[in-house]
C-alpha cells in the first residue's frame, strides 16, 4: 500500500521528529523479506560466534548486517518499491538516495538496552537530517524491546555522543525524560530523522525482535568532515519518479 503522508505526519515530523506509518506491507510481503535479510543475519551470526563481537554485534544478543540491498537482487528491488519512493520523496525532494540499510536482529537478552544517540552520531553528513524508516519485520512490541524516541529532540542538532561497549551514547538513560515508546506492528514503519534521539529496551520475550532500517538521503549527500560526495549510492527518485 502506497502510502499517503497527510498534514498530521507531517507535523509530527517537523514538531516531534517522527511519526508512524501503520500496514505499509502485509504478513506476507514480511515474509519473504525476512527469507532474503535471514540468510545475512545467519551468516552474521556465524562469524560472531566463530571471532567475537564486531562493533556493535554481539552473538546471541543484537546483530546489525549491513549493506544487504547492494548484495541482494531482491532486497535492492524492496528498497527502491513505490512505497519507499513517496515516503522519501515526501520528506526529502525530489532526488533521493539510499544511504545506509541493515537489519537489527534483538535476541532475548535480559536486561541489556541498546543507548539513546542519533543516528547522525555514528557518521555525520550534510545535508542533515536524512531519513531513517525502521520497518518492523515482526511486531515491535514493549516486551521485545521495541524503540523509544524523545520527541523534539532532532530541533537541537548535533548532540555530543560518549563511546560506550554497547555504542554511541547521546542521552542518559536515567534523565527524567525517557521519550515515548514506539510500538510498531508487523510490515508497519516507524519514520524518524537522523537526528531524533532513540534507543531500543531489552527483549524479555523468547522470540527474536527483527527489523529493518533503510535510511534515505537527498541526492549528492556529503561527508560532513571533508565535504566529499558520498560515493556510490543508490538512487531511488528523480524528479519525484522511480529513478
């Protein structure tokens, strides 16, 4: 389903830094999402349990594979769906790109948190913010640690992010204010900026939380540190239309 982006998103974009796109794609449409990215994961998985963690990763607890579009005929077509088009479009003008993908497999794992940070943090580009659509594979709910995000948090720009064992730290976790949940069904999205501050809570469900983030950017984005043009990106509009 193609969806439409009505004058409440948009506020909502523009005032809170994100907003939810309910039933972009149906139960089936997941599954054959999850049947193309599962064979990255398992691969993921493998080389974890085999060296140890890689940056974020950890085996048995969080995985993050990236760049499945660009080696994948089939996710590269699901990425570049008409659906994608009017989303990125809709926010971002009439050229758009593919930035960045990969999918974020959450394992039960007690207590464990993944931070609050913008997503901004990990590689700062110009223009900024693109666009991030955290498409839920499987229902994100509370209890397998779906995200929060703190509303209006992208108007302040760039935040200081610390390093820490489990990533980027922008925010605290014990300040006052610790945003709103976003709970989001199966084949929905959930639509912020990269400057809105999220973090995901513990899966304390026995099932695996699988999402997958595809980030959109205008066209020609840059390095924010040397002013270079990202090279390679894969175009997905132009003049508004597929590209």
């Amino acid at each position: 389903m193609i969806p439409t982006v009505t004058q409440t998103q948009r506020r909502e974009m523009d005032e809170n830094g994100f907003t939810l796109f309910e039933k972009v794609f149906t139960t089936e449409e997941m599954a054959d999402l999850a049947e193309a990215v599962e064979e990255f994961e398992q691969r993921m998985h493998e080389e974890l349990v085999a060296h140890g963690d890689s940056g974020i990763s950890r085996a048995g607890e969080i995985t993050f594979t990236d760049h499945i579009a660009e080696r994948d005929e089939r996710v590269r077509a699901f990425v570049s769906r008409p659906e994608f088009v009017a989303l990125t479009t809709a926010f971002l003008g009439p050229d758009t790109d593919l930035y960045w993908n990969q999918t974020v497999f959450k394992h039960p794992e007690g207590e464990r948190e993944f931070p609050w940070h913008q997503d901004d943090a990990y590689t700062p580009v110009v223009p900024a913010p693109y666009l991030t659509l955290w498409l839920a594979i499987n229902d994100a709910t509370e209890e397998n640690g779906c995200i929060s995000v703190l509303p209006g948090s992208h108007l302040g720009g760039l935040r200081p992010h610390e390093q820490s064992p489990i990533g980027l730290v922008g925010y605290p976790n014990d300040a006052p204010d610790q945003g709103v949940l976003v709970p989001v069904a199966a084949g929905s999205i959930a639509c912020f900026w990269s400057l809105t501050l999220h973090r995901s809570g513990p899966n304390r469900s026995k099932g695996i939380r699988k999402a997958y983030v595809i980030q959109y950017a205008p066209k020609d984005l840059r390095y924010a540190a040397s002013g270079e043009i990202i090279p390679g990106l894969m175009p997905i509009a132009r003049g508004g239309q597929p590209a």
